[in-house]
C-alpha cells in the first residue's frame, strides 16, 4: 500500500511522543500490505473497524487504543489516506466526522 500522508504521524508524535512508536508500526506494517478489503486489514490489525460518517473510513486503535488513527483506504489503488490521528478522547467528542 502507498501511504499519505507520513507528516500528519509526525505531527501528532511530536506533540504525544509515546505515540511514535506505535504509529511507526502501524505504518511499516501498512506499507507492506496488499489490503483487498476490510476482512484483510483485520488479519494485520484486528481493532481496525469501517465507520460510514460520510464516506467509508477504517478506525485503526493504536498505543492499546489510546490513539485512533482514521483513513480512507481505496483498496483498488493501494492507497490509505491518513485523515487524523486523534487522542481517544478527541475521537469520543466526533468532530472528525464533520
């Protein structure tokens, strides 16, 4: 899989630096996968849940979900947009549903 976008990960490490290493797992792990469908993301990462607020997103927990990384995944192209990476608590209050 390609993955966009690495900065916003950065961002988000640098400002909760416990997140780094989880979220370099997280995309090791997604630049060597040949995802096909959401069954297959769940192999690699089996909290990984597809939420419809507007358009099919995948919710990955990451750091014992006490992070939650959000992306669009367009399995036809190999491609995971990263949308946010939030704190557990930003997750709860939905504005990224917006």
């Amino acid at each position: 899989m390609r993955v966009i976008s690495l900065k916003l990960l950065r961002e988000f490490w640098h400002k909760y630096p416990d997140a780094e290493r989880p979220l370099r797992h997280w995309y090791k792990t997604a630049l060597q996968a040949d995802w096909r469908n959401l069954y297959e993301v769940r192999k690699a990462c089996p909290s990984a849940d597809g939420v419809t607020p507007s358009e099919t997103l995948t919710v990955f927990n990451i750091g014992g979900n006490k992070y939650r990384l959000i992306a669009r995944i367009r399995y036809d192209y190999q491609l995971v947009n990263v949308r946010a990476v939030l704190t557990h608590r930003e997750y709860d209050a939905g504005k990224w549903q917006e």
